[in-house]
C-alpha cells in the first residue's frame, strides 16, 4: 500500500489525489498537512458535503489519514513514499524544497514558483534529487498532444518553423472572484495559464526559449471603485451586474439555480491586478518564432479555443482541445487529414497521465514525463513574460 502525503489539501490536489484510484493500485492518502488541518479531519469524520470546504473528499483514500498543521512536521513523523503539493501558488517553491531534501517523489503543482529568486531556490534545492518529480502540465500528455508530437517526429511537415497558439479561456472568471485574484499568490496569468501553454510549445517543437517579448492588458476586470472582499451577494448591483451569480442562471443559462455562495467576490475591484488579455512572442533557441495569445473574458458561443497551429515546409497541424481534433495539411499534396478523439475526460485526459505517472514514481521510480526542469523553464518564461509587459523590453530567458 503506497504512502501519499499531502501538503496544501485544496481542490486541485485533492481531485488529483482520488483519480489514481481507476488504476487499481493500492494507495491511500496517510498524511495531510495544512493550516486548515482540523477543519479538513471534521469534514471527513462528519460527512460533510465537499462543496461546504471546496475539497474533493474521499473517505476509502482517508480512514486511516493523519493530520499536521506543519509540513516539517509531516515530513518529519511520517513514512510516506510520495508527497502531493497543491497549496497557494507563492508556497510551491517552498514546500518542494522541504520536499526535496527527503528525496522522496514529488506531484507538484505549477506554475513551480512565482519569482526569480523562486527558480533560483528550486534549481538548487533539486540539484542533486534522485527521485521522480511530476510537474502538473497535463496537456503535454493529452493523447492530442502524444499524436501531434508523433506527427511532428515522423518528418510529415518537415521541421517545425512557425508556431501559433491560442488561449481563449472559457472560465476566466475564477481568476478575477476567487483566491486567485490574489496577485501576490498568483503572480498574475503568464504564471496561472500560459506556464501550461509554453510547456507543450516546448516539448512539441523539442526546443527551449531563447528570447521573449511580452505584452498584457486589465481592459475587463478590476478598475472600479468596488471593495476587494466584497461579495457578490452582498452588492447593491448585483442584480444589475451581468458577472453575478443570479445573471449567470437568469441571462447566461448556467446551473440549475441561482447560487449566492459564500466565495464568489466582486469581479470589478480596483485592487485586483490580474491582466485579462495578455500576449507573447517568443523565439526558440534554433530561431523558429512562437506566437501566443490568451483571453479571460470569452463567454457563450465564443467559448473554448486552445491549441496551436505548427507550420513546417512540407505540412502544417492544426489541432485544438475544445475543438477535439487535429487537421494535418500537406503543402505538396492535395491532402487534408482529420483526426477526431472520442472521450470526456478532466484536462482532455491528462489528468490520468499524470495519476500514473505519479503511481509509477512511488511504485517503481520511473522517471516523469513531466520533470522538474519542465516546470522550471516554463515558469522562467513566463516570468521574462510577466516582465517583458511591464518594462515593453525584449528579454532573454535565463536566470538572472
């Protein structure tokens, strides 16, 4: 039975943490540290429902769980065979260095750290670790993107010369009235969306980032005179305001009620510095140019578009995960091939890839799919992304 401990017990990790169970290989959760430690051991014991706690509790994986307020203290008492960490954004550096020195295997959320200093600590502190680190990038193993990389290896459209790739998130909302309107937990939306993006960028095209050059703008959200905890159900607009819960039933069509919870918070605060639209250019270390674009505000019928187009001499792949497919041109032949992908599964099924991946590194030490220096030249690009827009500079990506 495989030892899991847990370090920052939020939704993210805890559903990640039960969907290892569809590969039937005995695990169970034996440690949580968290500051909400006592509260997450009365959920369980008392059934409460996981709405209440925003946290997917599952009582096969958590009979017999432990629970720390400290994660020293977790490391210390406990044998465990791997570590999951899914607290706020500005802790994973810190936990995954506490982790590091156990040399245990590690689950990491990203974006793996928020500022340079931050990919300093990380490089440093993983240096010389043994063990298996996964690094939550799911759409590199999307069974889309295992084919496109395949497609690209097979020397179908010859190399890859040109890259360009989209965003259009359909839940951007979530980074404007939840925990991640916190900037200074977040580190604004490079870090939250594109960390994923420039990830499978890099492992498609087999290169690394050499310059980047970065624009983004707040034209939405934010930028009104709104207190930054007020709650939707407690503005004096918020029948009026197309953002709030009651317009999201009544005018947009969404859920089965009206739903005045008690964490949705005004989307319009003036505190809030999370961009809406953001931009990036970007040029791999042979020369070929990334382009990339992200949006927080589509909405309806707009909704849903993420993927890229690669264009090589002899062809170009054009795929999408909303879309759930991948056209294939050939430039020489009059040639056009589909290639549709059946199934509804959490992040187009990376989410599985990445339980596995997981299992195998306490079961049996296989390496990742998705290491630590992934996480870490992905976070380094997006931070040269985050200052890029801020200075209208072109910057080379590197550890300064």
């Amino acid at each position: 039975m495989l030892r899991v401990g847990i370090i920052g017990f939020g939704l993210r990790v805890s559903h990640m943490a039960a969907a290892m169970k569809v590969f039937d290989i005995p695990y169970h959760i034996a440690a949580i540290a968290d500051p909400a430690a006592g509260d997450i051991e009365r959920a369980v014991k008392e059934n409460i429902p996981e709405s209440r706690i925003r946290r997917r509790i599952d009582p096969d994986l958590m009979k017999d769980t432990k629970y720390f307020i400290s994660a020293d203290e977790m490391l210390e008492k406990m044998e465990l065979d791997g570590v999951m960490i899914g607290t706020r954004c500005h802790l994973h550096t810190e936990m995954a260095c506490k982790v590091a020195k156990k040399n245990l295997p590690l689950f990491l959320e990203k974006p793996v750290a928020i500022t340079f200093e931050q990919v300093r600590m990380l490089k440093e502190a993983f240096r010389n670790v043994t063990a298996p680190t996964v690094i939550s990038f799911p759409l590199r193993l999307t069974p889309m993107a295992q084919k496109v990389k395949q497609i690209i290896d097979s020397g179908r459209i010859g190399e890859v010369e040109h890259v360009v790739a989209w965003n259009d998130v359909p839940y951007g909302s979530v980074y404007f009235n939840s925990w991640y309107r916190n900037y200074h937990q977040v580190g604004g939306l490079f870090l939250q969306k594109a960390t994923h993006d420039f990830d499978y960028i890099f492992y498609l095209t087999g290169r690394k980032p050499k310059m980047i050059a970065a624009m983004n703008a707040q034209r939405i959200y934010g930028k009104r005179n709104k207190p930054f905890e007020l709650l939707c159900r407690d503005c004096d607009e918020k029948m009026e305001c197309i953002e709030s819960p009651f317009n999201l039933f009544y005018k947009r069509f969404r859920g089965e009620k009206v739903d005045w919870n008690d964490w949705q918070k005004c989307m319009f605060s003036k505190e809030i510095k999370n961009e809406d639209s953001g931009n990036a250019l970007i040029e791999l270390d042979n020369g070929v140019q990334v382009s990339y674009s992200q949006n927080f505000f589509v909405r309806n019928q707009a909704v849903g578009r993420r993927g890229a187009r690669l264009y090589g001499y002899k062809g170009t792949i054009d795929f999408d995960w909303y879309r759930n497919s991948i056209i294939v041109y050939d430039h020489f032949t009059p040639v056009v091939e589909k290639i549709d992908f059946t199934g509804d599964m959490p992040h187009f099924g990376g989410d599985r890839e990445l339980a596995y991946d997981f299992l195998m590194a306490m079961k049996e030490k296989r390496p990742s799919r998705s290491p630590i220096e992934a996480g870490i030249i992905s976070a380094l690009t997006c931070l040269w992304a985050r200052e890029s827009a801020e200075k209208r500079q072109f910057f080379e990506v590197r550890l300064p």
